[in-house]
C-alpha cells in the first residue's frame, strides 16, 4: 500500500454524487478526510463527467455544464491526476477498461464502483473492486482517524 490510501472513484458514482442523496453523502466523507487519502483522476474518467449534461435524464435534474465544471474543478482540486499508459483489457464491460487501467497506473489501492461488471472482478491486481458504503466502514481504520 502507499504511504497513503489510493482511490479511484467510478465516474458513474460521481454522477450519483451529482444528483444528490446517500451517494452524495458518502463522498461528502470522503471530502472530510481528503488530505489523508489520494483520490486519483485522469482525462478519460473527467471526459466521462463532463458528457453528462448531454443525456435528457441529466438535464431533467438541472445538471448543467455549469454544475459540472463546477464540481470538477472541486473534485480535481481534491484529487492527484495520474496519465494513463497502461492498456487493460479485462473484464465484461470494455468501456470499464480504461478504469483499470488507471488503478494500474495509479497504483490504487481501491477503486469505488456500484457497477456490476467491475465488482464481479473483487480485484484488479493489488486493486480492491468495492462499493462506497463497503470503503467508508474501512476508512476510518485507512486513515486512522478517532470517531
């Protein structure tokens, strides 16, 4: 593990993250400890975001290109950006491979997902696959925070 725990957050969470409720709130934790966890981002999960305002369902909840620059630049602020070089090509899902790559190349430690096909793999290398309530129940002892 590195000197600090190494996330990498699904795109589509942060989508769920947009929209309010439990998502929102478990990465308002996440936010509370960012300065003892390196969340990692590249340009292809940012490109993913950023295509959000372009899907009807999107633009229905008031997701503007506004809320989403808004929110990036947060959350790029938050984060370590990290250039993808590897090419993983593992999984169900292709669109899913670009991620895996990143946690290779991020040296994750988890990658946070609600997606299906990724959770199926539990593991991605030294990588754990797992939801964002599984994460949070382990964060505390990550961090070694005092609740």
């Amino acid at each position: 593990m590195n000197d600090k725990p190494r996330v990498v957050i699904d795109p589509n969470l942060l989508a769920s993250v947009l929209l309010g409720g439990q998502t929102r709130n478990q990465f308002i934790q996440i936010i509370d400890v960012a300065e003892k966890i390196d969340i990692c981002y590249a340009d292809e999960l940012l490109e993913e975001v950023n295509a959000l305002p372009t899907h009807p369902y999107f633009q229905e909840k008031g997701i503007t290109d506004t809320v989403i620059v808004d929110f990036l630049n947060q959350f790029i602020g938050l984060s370590l950006k990290v250039f993808i070089t590897s090419s993983v090509k593992k999984g169900r899902d292709a669109n899913d491979f670009y991620l895996l790559s990143l946690c290779r190349d991020a040296r994750a430690d988890y990658l946070l997902t609600g997606d299906p096909d990724l959770l199926i793999l539990d593991r991605y290398g030294p990588t754990k696959i797992t939801r964002f309530a599984d994460f949070l129940s382990i964060l505390p002892n990550l961090v070694k925070l005092n609740y």
